[in-house]
C-alpha cells in the first residue's frame, strides 16, 4: 500500500512541499539541485502545473512545468520508511 502523500506545487518558486494525508504533517520539500544549483526553479504559473506519477517500487516521479526559466523539471522521491 502506497503512503498516503499529498504535493503541493509552490506557485513562482519551483518548490514542491510533500505532506502527510493523514494528518496534514510536513514532510519536506523537494527543490532543484542541479550542478550545485540549490535556488528556486523559477515560476510555477499554470494549472496543472504538476504531474504525479507512483512507481511500482513506491517511488514518486513529478513533472514541474516552469513557464518562467522554459523548462520541465524532474523529481525522484520515495517516502520515508517507517
């Protein structure tokens, strides 16, 4: 059974925050580290922004449209394990 996780795109920074379903708890918040790069991702201005995608092995794969820099990034993230 996959964690019960809830994203939330952070609109004109590129963040994305990752709370618990069950109890509204944060978890952490993915951002860009790319070559060393640890800003923000620029601007997240479009619904439907984010796309989601659950892998077999439980991993999380998220698309980020970023509209302000022309670009799609591309996140990994596995829970936690309890």
């Amino acid at each position: 059974m996959p964690a019960a996780i809830i994203f939330f795109a952070a609109y004109g920074f590129g963040y994305i925050r990752v709370h618990s379903l069950k109890d509204g708890g944060y978890i952490g918040t993915l951002r860009p580290d790319i070559n060393g790069f640890k800003g923000g991702g620029g601007c997240v201005d479009s619904d439907n922004a984010m796309n989601v995608a659950l892998r077999q092995n439980g991993e999380y794969v998220l698309f980020l449209e970023n509209a302000g820099r022309n670009h799609v990034m591309m996140f990994r993230w596995s829970p936690p394990r309890e």
